[in-house]
C-alpha cells in the first residue's frame, strides 16, 4: 500500500553508510517511523527531503506497519536551526517530547501545524530562545489535554488580583484573598506575578499562529521558563536527556 503525506522529520539514525531510519511527524499519522535506503548518497535524489527537521511530503510504501520511503519532494527546510548548537539543541528537546508523548498510527491533530510553527520561529530568530521554550512547554501541554485553568481563581473565580498563586498539582490559580484558607495547602504552589499570569494566558487562550508574540519582560521570561518546564515535566512524568543536553550547551 503507498501512503502519501506531509511530515516534519523529527529524528534520523543511520542504518550503515547509506541508509537511514526516519521519524516523520504527521497529522494523519502521528510519528511514522520509516526506512529511507540509499538517502546519504550524494546522487539520492531524496537526500534533501529527509535531514533532521526538513518538512516534506513523503510518498511511503506500508507493509504491515512497517514503513518504506519511496519518494520525497522538499516543502520547506529550517536551515537556521542547524547553524547554531543552542538552537538545535532545543529542537532536538521538542523532537524527543513529541516522539515521546504521541502514539504511532493514531492522528495527531495541531502537532504538525504547531511544531512547524516553532521550528520557523527556532529559525528566523526572533525571540529569545528561552521564549520560544517557554511556549513550545506551555502550548504543548494544552496539545495533549493538560490544559492549566488559568481563568479565575478556582474558589472565588476573581479574574485578577494583585496576587495570584499557580497550583501545580491542581493546575489551577488561586487568589490573594483564598490562598490563607485554600484547602489544599500541601499541594506545589507558586506565586504568578501579574504580567506572567497574563503571558500565560495569553500563550493557552490564543490561537497558534499567535503563541510566539506575548509580551514579557526579561526578569519574567526567567520565571516563566522554569514554571513550564516543570509543568510539563511534572505532565509527564519524566525528564528528557535532550534537555539536559540544551541546558549543557546553552550560552
Ligand atoms: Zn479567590
């Protein structure tokens, strides 16, 4: 059977000294995993279509669940990412959570759209590189149905307050006014400064082609990192080598 579809190559390993196996984000498909023969000669026709983060259309032959590239035509490739170590880096972290959190064979609405959005962002450089981590976090995390209720406060439902506290465990927010009586105590609190609460907010509730433009300051962007990656970790349950890769490597 021939598939034919649009996917982002999200891992590559070498299978001897001309062929590759191939990790392909795609909607229909979540994450294939595919063999591409012959793809590191220099004559292969495909060679450009299949490095690490090239969106491409893939024409695959499936046996079983087993997936063969036959063809591939280039859509787009980041080449920016993979001139700078820090930058590919946090790529490769973004490549191993979404590897890790979606199954194979089963659709994997908004991946494809959202990892294509943060890869152009990783590549034209816009924002600081802690930014766009920050965002990749916090956004996936509403792609896999972990959404933090960052509305109201979760007892009185006071949309703003002066002080508001994000509860980790409960991913909810609880005002200055409930935290003293706040009947869940021993659970991870923390508190939000204002204008991080509403970069949050604006990053969950805004559509995907306008995650990557909230307005943060440096000192809160320094905050913000930390509270997504723990978020996200805490989601999942686990932590990343690629990440402790970024964090080696950055500047
Ligand atoms: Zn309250």
């Amino acid at each position: 059977m021939l598939v034919t579809v649009e996917g982002i190559v999200i891992g590559r390993r070498s299978i001897g000294e001309t062929s590759c196996f191939i990790d392909v984000l795609t909607d229909e498909y979540g994450v294939i995993e595919a063999v591409a023969h012959g793809v590191k000669k220099l004559t292969s026709r495909n060679a450009g279509s299949v490095n690490l983060f090239s969106y491409s259309k893939f024409c695959f032959s499936k046996t079983g669940l087993r997936y063969t590239l036959n063809s591939a035509e280039p859509k787009y490739s980041f080449h920016g990412i993979s001139t700078d170590l820090e930058y590919l880096a946090l790529a490769a972290y973004f490549a191993e959570v979404i590897k890790f959190s979606s199954a194979s064979e089963q659709e994997a609405g908004g991946f494809l759209r959202f990892m294509a959005i943060t890869l152009y962002e990783l590549d034209k450089k816009r924002c600081p590189l802690e930014y766009i981590k920050s965002v990749f976090e916090l956004y996936i995390s509403v792609l896999l149905g972990f959404t933090p209720d960052l509305r109201a406060c979760c007892v009185c439902g006071r949309y703003e307050h002066e002080k508001m506290f994000f509860d980790y465990d409960d991913a909810c927010i609880v005002c200055g006014e409930c935290i003293d009586d706040y009947e869940y105590q021993q659970h991870d609190i923390f508190a939000l400064p204002p204008g991080l609460l509403y970069a949050m907010r604006y990053i969950i509730y805004s559509p995907v082609d306008k995650i990557y433009k909230a307005d943060i300051s440096e000192e809160d962007l320094r905050v913000l990192s930390g509270i997504t990656e723990k978020y996200l970790l805490k989601q999942l349950d686990r932590n990343f080598k690629s990440l402790d890769y970024y964090k080696s490597v950055k500047l």
